[in-house]
C-alpha cells in the first residue's frame, strides 16, 4: 500500500510547514516590538523572503527603542 492516511505520499508537508512557521515566527513576535515595528507583522516571516526583508529591517535599524 503506497502512501499515508492523510492522502498520500507527502502528506506530512503540512507538519513540516508548521513547525516551520512557529520556528520563525516567534522570535520575530518576540524581537519586532523591541525594534518599533507591531507584532502582527511577524506573520510575514513565513515566507522565507519575508524573513530576510525583516531581518534586513532589523539590522538597519538605528536604536532599539523605535526610532529609526
């Protein structure tokens, strides 16, 4: 019997996808205020270039405490 309960081969991509999600996204829900910058847009950081953006945003940053 080829492939899983869940509809085949692959089916555990949505797993992957999540972990995936929560291993990037809480930091930046963590680390984004402390920049300046509202939480919610952590959530940008699912997509792989979305987290270099904010990381990029990050780096450049002047201060810590908001002001760039």
């Amino acid at each position: 019997m080829m492939g899983s309960a869940y509809g085949g081969m692959g089916g555990g991509g949505l797993v992957w996808l999540l972990i995936y999600a929560i291993l990037v996204v809480v930091p930046f829900w963590r680390l984004l205020p402390k920049f300046g910058i509202p939480n919610w847009i952590s959530l940008v950081a699912i997509i792989p270039l979305g987290a270099l953006i904010l990381l990029w945003i990050m780096a450049f940053r002047d201060k810590l405490g908001g002001r760039a």
